[in-house]
C-alpha cells in the first residue's frame, strides 16, 4: 500500500543553525503535502503545506520543497530557535481519496543551546 | 472560536472491553477525521465523518466504529479491545472534507488496554 517514509528519526542541531527533514511518498498520485509540527504533550499543528504544482513554498524561516520526478519533499528550518524543539510530521494526501492522509513516522527535532 | 476538545483524557481498559471516546469539532468545521497514534509513530487514519455519515476509511478492523450528530460532534467506539488498541487517539475536524484543507487536532486521549 501507500506509504511515506521520513528522516531522520532524531535531528540534534546547534541553535541557529539549520535543519532538514525528509520525505518519500509511494502514491505518485499524491497531490498536497503538509508538514505538522508537535510538541511535547500537546495537538499536531500544521506549519506548511505545498501542493504538486508548486516546486517551493517559503514562510519565514520555514521553507518546504517537492520533488515530484523523484517523490520526495523536505522541510528545512533556517536559524533554528529552542522553540523549534518538536517531533515534526510529514503527511502525503492519498492518490485515490480526497479525504486521507498517509503520515510519515516523524522527526524529533532537538535544538541544543 | 471554539477548539477541538476530546474526552476523556485518558482511559484504563481490560481486553475484551468495550470503550466510547468523544470529540467536540470546532465551530464551523462539519468533518472529523479520527487517528490513531501508536507511541514513536505517526498518526494512522481510522475513519472521517461528514454531515453524519461516514465518508472514508483505513485499514482498521470493523470493531472500530463511529458517529457523527446533528451538532457535528463524533464518537469513536472500539469492541472487544485488544492490548494493540493502546494509543493516543486524535480527532481533527475541518471545515471540509477533503485532504488538503488543514485539520484541527484535539489534545487526544490516551488509552491504556491491560
């Protein structure tokens, strides 16, 4: 079945420094992608989303950027901020449903002072 | 604006049980999707409801059932639980039913199956 793999499990960065977070997909007809970030004990909450006839969405200091040839889409984080600390989620849309999303497993996104 | 509110917030069953989680769906949203989040794992999609019928599914076994009111609200019920059952359960509402518009998470229950 579909599925989406993310990397890596843990990402330990320096703060103010960057980091990257990638996805593959399996459904090539996946056709919206969302990032949800999720914090210790608390809700997932979307930070970015891209759709499949957009190559790079930028909001702040996130940016999201999607490979369609090869399946892939990765969230990069400029200036990291102990606040960024979280486990993010990637999510493709199901190919053959309007209404699903696959998850990836998720990143734990530890910014060391 | 009125947020995503589930009840309980944790829950202590025996197998072989039967357990009814609920979900308050935010004001204005008329769907609700449930997931189920297995510690260290990504949410997996249970089902969604849409003005009171149920309008996907995933690949969860029919002991999982719901239902969704007039007031858009939603039950997730789960028979004959197993020790597998135990997760964070999550229900998200939107005001649409369709993927690409963002889902409103609640703050889940958990549920232990001992």
């Amino acid at each position: 079945g579909e599925n989406v793999e993310q990397h890596p499990s843990t990402l330990s960065v320096q703060e103010g420094d960057s980091a990257v977070i990638k996805c593959t997909y399996s459904d090539s007809a996946s056709n919206y992608f969302p990032w949800y970030k999720q914090e210790l004990g608390k809700r997932p909450q979307l930070i970015i989303d891209i759709r499949s006839n957009v190559g790079e969405k930028k909001d702040q200091r996130i940016a999201v950027t999607l490979n369609k040839t090869a399946k892939h889409f990765s969230l990069h984080i400029t200036e990291t901020q102990p606040e960024d600390s979280a486990v993010y989620f990637c999510a493709a849309s199901k190919g053959d449903s309007n209404y699903q999303l696959i998850w990836g497993a998720g990143t734990k996104l530890i910014i060391k002072p | 604006e009125t947020g995503v509110t589930q009840s309980p917030t944790h829950l202590i069953k025996t197998r072989g049980q039967q357990v009814t989680l609920r979900c308050s769906s935010q004001s204005g949203h008329n769907t609700v999707s449930w997931y189920q989040q297995a510690l260290g794992q990504g949410p997996q999609f249970i089902f969604q409801y849409y003005r009171e019928e149920e309008n996907g599914r995933g690949n969860f076994p029919p002991r999982f059932s719901g239902l969704q009111f007039p007031n858009y609200s939603s039950e997730l019920n789960v028979n004959a639980l197993e020790l597998d059952d135990s997760a964070l359960y999550l229900c998200a509402s939107s005001p649409q039913p369709i993927s690409s518009y963002e889902q409103y998470f609640g703050p889940g229950t958990r549920l232990t199956v001992t």
